[in-house]
C-alpha cells in the first residue's frame, strides 16, 4: 500500500520506518527537507496515486489545521486524511465535516507508543466511518505490536482521539501514584536504596508494568533523579479529560489531582515532578529540565 506522511519528528519519523518495514510506500514530508522525500505537500500529493491516503503527525490545534485546510484544496474525493495527532474529538468532528464536503473521508487515530514505537509497536485506537477504516487496515497492521492487541476501531469521527485522551489521563494518575511512592521511599531512613526496592516491583507484584520498567530506567541512569529539576508540563490530553469528565459528570478524582500536581511543580522544584519528568522522558522522549 501507499502512504502520504506529513510531520517526521520522533513519532511520524519512526512510523515512516516501521511502515516501510512492513512493505509498504510511505512518501514523507516534513518542513525540514533533510527529513523530506518531497519538497512541498502538494508535490506529496502529486506523489500518490488516486485514491490517495495522507497521514497527519502535526501538533494539535492551528498546526493540525492548517494542514488539513491545505490537503483539502489539493486532494480529490475518494481520498482519505488521517489525523494520527494529539488533536482534541472536537477538531476531528469538524475536520471530518469539512473534507466530507468535498468528498474526501477522514478517520482520527490515536496513537501511543512514544519513541519505543519503532521496536515494540504503536496502540492505534482510530474513530471513523468503517468504509474510510477499513482501507486503512493494511497500515494499522503495520504500525500495530504484533499479537490481538494494540489496535481497536472505537466508533466514529472523534471516539479514536477521545479514547487517546482518557489513555493518556490514566496515564498521568498511574505517574503520579509512582512518584509519590518514590518520594516516600526516599523520605525515610530506614529503606537503604529506593531504586531496588523498584526493580523489586518488576516482577510477581500488583504493580508491575511498563511504566515501572521505565522508572527503573530512569534510577538506573540517575539514582537519586539529582541532575532533574522537578518541573513536568502538560501536553493538553489531561485537561480535556478533566474537563470531559465535567461535562459528563463524571468523577475524576485521581486524574484531576495528578494534573493539579503538575501544576504545583511550576511553582517549587517538586521531587514527584523529578520522578514524572523522567518517565516522560523515557517513554516519550520529552525534553527535561535539568538543573
């Protein structure tokens, strides 16, 4: 299959490989043209034979957007525009609506995997009309880890993103419950090396899982987390979680409180933010603030 790919940083980058990989024709386009196959995105859409598909790794909001406005003035109907960003449900449900307008499909993908993606595989979960998914399939096998999992079709033109979102809000409590853990371990006298006590977890407790591997990674690297300033961002999915949960009225507790946390860190050099900074890091490749 042939794949247009907008946006090669370290996630569209290491999917353009993994996509070539698996056997397929990915035509990449990035504003660095030391990254690109093509000089332009309409010299990428020139590239494609009709029925075209693009791929969008762009950040969300107004970058997302744009592009989205330009694929739809160079592609024709019957082509096919994934957003496989961080975008909000909202954006695809008006994204969706104006490319349907001019006959092209839309499908949103969220994709989690970080910079380990390449080696272990990215967890699609994609929103869409099933006629513009399933023309898709060949590529999310690609990028999909090997074995029943990791993919799901979640209904339709937003639920992929929104899924994503309530993901990557899990994710921020499950940070946070580690880094509390840590900093009390770290706290006290009695317990001689934390980052054993961590490895420790890896294996036959409740609370192993990835994300302790990672954490483990990171006390490896930096026992103590002394060469990180305990400061953490937040990339947008966390707010719109919390935020989803109100208009739902649903009750998110730990999820709200794990995002005030970061809110906290910006204020003081906070030894849980230390914590988080270097699981984003390590999962993700997110920059980190060293002191």
């Amino acid at each position: 299959m042939q794949i247009g790919l907008i946006g090669l940083g370290k996630m569209g980058g290491n999917m353009r490989e993994r996509i070539r990989r698996a056997g397929h024709t990915v035509i990449g386009y990035d504003r660095n043209p030391d990254l690109s196959d093509a000089a332009s995105l309409a010299e990428l859409v020139d590239k494609l034979e009709a029925p075209r598909v693009v791929w969008v790794m762009v950040p969300a909001g107004g970058p997302t957007q744009s592009v989205v406005d330009e694929l739809g003035g160079l592609l024709s109907p019957g082509d096919t525009v994934v957003d496989g960003g961080n975008s909000r449900w909202t954006d695809d449900e008006k994204h969706a609506e104006e490319l349907a307008a001019k006959g092209i499909g839309f499908v949103d993908a969220g994709v989690s995997g970080g910079v380990w993606g390449l080696q272990n595989g990215y967890a699609l979960m994609v929103g869409g009309d099933k006629e513009h998914v399933d023309r898709l399939q060949p590529i999310f096998e690609a990028l999909k880890p090997e074995g029943p999992y990791g993919y799901v079709h979640a209904g339709k033109v937003g639920a992929g993103h929104f899924s994503k979102m309530v993901h990557n809000g899990i994710e921020y409590a499950m940070m946070q419950a580690y880094a509390e853990g840590w900093e009390l371990l770290e706290k006290v006298d009695s317990v001689d090396s934390v980052r054993e006590v961590f490895r420790s977890w890896q294996e036959g407790t409740v609370i192993r899982s990835w994300l302790l591997d990672l954490a483990v990674n990171a006390l490896d690297d930096d026992e103590h987390l002394d060469k990180l300033k305990g400061f953490a961002q937040d990339s947008g999915e966390g707010r719109w979680t919390v935020e989803a949960g109100i208009d739902n009225a649903v009750p998110l507790p730990t999820i709200t409180a794990s995002l005030f946390a970061r809110f906290a860190s910006r204020q003081d050099d906070s030894p849980q933010m230390k914590m988080i900074a270097a699981l984003r890091n390590q999962f993700g490749g997110h920059a980190v603030e060293s002191k």
